[in-house]
C-alpha cells in the first residue's frame, strides 16, 4: 500500500501523531469519564469522509439524545481542539458530523465555515463601527491569541 503525502509527513505518521495526542487526553484527569467517551467515539473517525453525527456520537457514549448532549459533544470537541491541540474538525454540509483533522482537504473542510463566522461577526462590526476600530480589535485580538498561545499548556 502506498503511503500519501499529508501535512508534510506520512500517512502512517499522521495517525500515529493523531493517536499519541488522543492517549494523552484520555490519560488526562482533566475530562470525566463521559467526556473520553465522547473523545473515543470522535477519534475512531478520522478524516471528513468519516465524520459521525453527534446523535450517532451520542448513542455510542451511552447519552440520550438531547439538547443538553449536544452542547455536551461540542464542549468536549472545543475542549479536546483548544486544551489538547487535538484535530477535531466538524461538518456542516454531507456527511455531517465531527472526524480527525488527517489532510489538508480535511482541514479546509474544517476551517471553511469557521471562517464564514469570523467573517460575519468582522461584517456585523464593521457595520457597528469604523473600518480603523474593526482593524484595530482584529488586531488586538491576534496579539491576544499569539499571548495565551506562549501560555503553557496544563494539558501537555
């Protein structure tokens, strides 16, 4: 089987980089039981063509499928991209769901409608606002981001 170039790196590398850092959330004292279930279930999917639904997600973890859930899947999934660097992505378009971030095409998947909500919200300011104001809150907020970034993490 040929390995493909993804990120710079193999195939095989990819998965075993992705599986080092879900074992480590998994070790982590930080989630609950129930929150690295939800993990496991997510990881067991890796790239777009993968992603599972979270009603599937929940079912899998042992969840009723509510409201509450669902908000349950996405706090972990921000939990698990922010406090663990693990590459979780999510699709808003067929086949839906939340997969492991495994190729570039994954990722543009991935960040697409995260960008239309940036983008949005830099509209719905601009609209509030100077053009000067909206470039200067951007910009105060990527210094911000670059800070928290030097942080250690708790997590690592």
């Amino acid at each position: 089987m040929t390995e493909q170039l993804q990120f710079g790196v193999t195939l095989t590398d990819r998965w075993a980089e992705l599986d080092a850092k879900v074992a480590a959330a998994l070790r982590s004292a930080l989630l609950s039981e129930r929150e690295k279930e939800v993990l496991r279930v997510i990881a067991g999917h890796r790239g777009a063509a993968q992603a599972i639904r979270a009603e599937e997600v929940a079912r899998q973890a042992g969840m009723a499928w509510c409201e509450r859930a669902r908000r349950e899947i996405a706090g972990v999934v921000e939990t698990a991209v922010l406090l663990y660097r693990i590459p979780i992505g999510g699709l808003r378009m067929k086949p839906y769901g939340y997969f492991l971030i495994a190729s570039a095409g994954d990722l543009d998947l991935a960040i697409h409608p995260l960008w239309g909500e940036v983008y949005a919200h830099l509209r719905r300011l601009r609209a509030l606002t100077s053009k000067t104001d909206v470039a200067r809150l951007f910009g105060q907020a990527m210094l911000q981001l670059d800070a928290e970034a030097g942080k250690p993490k708790e997590a690592a």
